[in-house]
C-alpha cells in the first residue's frame, strides 16, 4: 500500500481561478479528513467524511470551499475562486494515523 | 475549544541529550496523539495514550499524560539530528455519528544541533 496519495504536491494559481485537489485513500478505513496548515493559524480541520458521507463541514472556511467523496477511494477539495490568503498546505488524512504528504498551494 | 497548546514553542538542543516538548490542553479527553512533522513534509504519528493511561514508551519516546492537570509530556531520550521536526499534541473529539476527528496544537519546532 503506498500511503494516502494526494496531488498535485503543488499548485500555483493566480486568484479567481478554479483549485482542485486530490486525495486517494488508504482502503479499508472508514474516516476521511482534510486539514489545511499555515504558519498563522496552524493546523485547522476543514471537514470529515466517514463512510463518504460528510459529516462535520464547519471548519470549512467559506462557500468557495466545497469537498466530496464520491466513492471509498477518492475524495476532491475544491475552492472556487481561490484568493491569496488560501494559499496553505493542505493535507488528507485516513482515520487519526495516516497523513498524506500535503499539497502546497500558492495563490497569487 | 479543545485545542492542545505546546509548549514551549521552539526548542533546541545538543544531540545526545533528551528533549522534552509538553501538551496542555482544556476539556476531557478520551485519548491525546503526538505526531511528527519533518519541514515540507506531511505529519507521521508517532503514540496515542489513551485517557485511563499515565504513561507510554515506543522506542526512545516516552509519553506521559496527567488527566487531573490536563498535561501530557513527550520525552525523547538520546536525541538524534534527524529528530530535528516539529511535534503537535492533538487531542480528540467526538463528531458527529461517532466518527473521530482531532483538534491540534500549534506545535515545538524541535532542532537538535550536532
């Protein structure tokens, strides 16, 4: 098994385009979480899925941000537009072990 | 909130000496997580100590929770370069349909000097 799998690792976008990021689970676990990381505000949830089913949104920050689960083995992270102060790292992560290597995006 | 705050926030020492990083957080918890965070890279969970445990070892880390102080330490014994990361505590919370999900620190950024 190769870990949680995210892409891309990174993205640079100007401000008012369309980002979507990627997470493709380890299988076999049931909670799904993305997580978004600044130097200001350190580690935030942003939302969980367990069974694919959204459960907790409200550490997603704004409407521009929306996540789905369609099936086990994909989950995607959408924000649009995207605006300069979205630029973070933002990491999936299976159950409360199993991080992914993050993706780093940068909105100019 | 439940947010665990470490402390202190950076630390740096000479390699070979133990390195202790301290985790207070503010309501019950049912267990209480330490990860590691090498610079650019994603978060690698290293021990849970559960709310009915007092003390934890895996390897050179040895963790210890105090439940009545809302406090949890993590000690690493003969530190090396490469634990030269940033350690978050973080702590649990009960969503919604059981499922899990963890309210984290701000972190130590730990840096071991060869």
């Amino acid at each position: 098994d190769a870990g949680v799998i995210q892409s891309p690792r990174h993205e640079v976008t100007e401000m008012g385009q369309e980002v979507t990021l990627r997470c493709k689970p380890i299988s076999g676990h049931n909670s799904l979480f993305w997580y978004r990381q600044t130097m200001m505000r350190g580690l935030e949830l942003l939302i969980y899925f367990n069974n694919n089913v959204p459960i907790d949104d409200s550490g997603m920050p704004e409407d521009r941000f929306s996540a789905k689960m369609p099936n086990a083995s994909f989950s995607t992270l959408k924000i649009q537009p995207s605006e300069p102060r979205d630029s973070a790292v933002y990491f999936c992560a299976v159950d409360e072990q199993f991080f992914g290597p993050g993706t780093r995006l940068t909105v100019l | 909130s439940q947010q665990g705050e470490e402390d202190p926030q950076a630390l740096s020492i000479q390699e070979g000496e133990n390195a202790t990083m301290n985790c207070s957080y503010k309501t019950s918890i049912n267990n209480l997580q330490w990860y590691r965070q090498n610079s650019g890279r994603g978060l690698v969970h290293l021990i849970l100590i559960r709310s009915n445990e007092r003390e934890k070892h895996s390897g050179r880390l040895r963790v210890t929770l105090d439940t009545s102080k809302k406090s949890s330490s993590l000690l690493i014994t003969a530190s090396r370069a490469a634990d030269t990361a940033s350690y978050f505590c973080a702590t649990d919370a009960r969503g919604i349909q059981g499922a899990q999900k963890l309210v984290f620190g701000q972190g130590t950024r730990l840096t071991i000097n060869p």
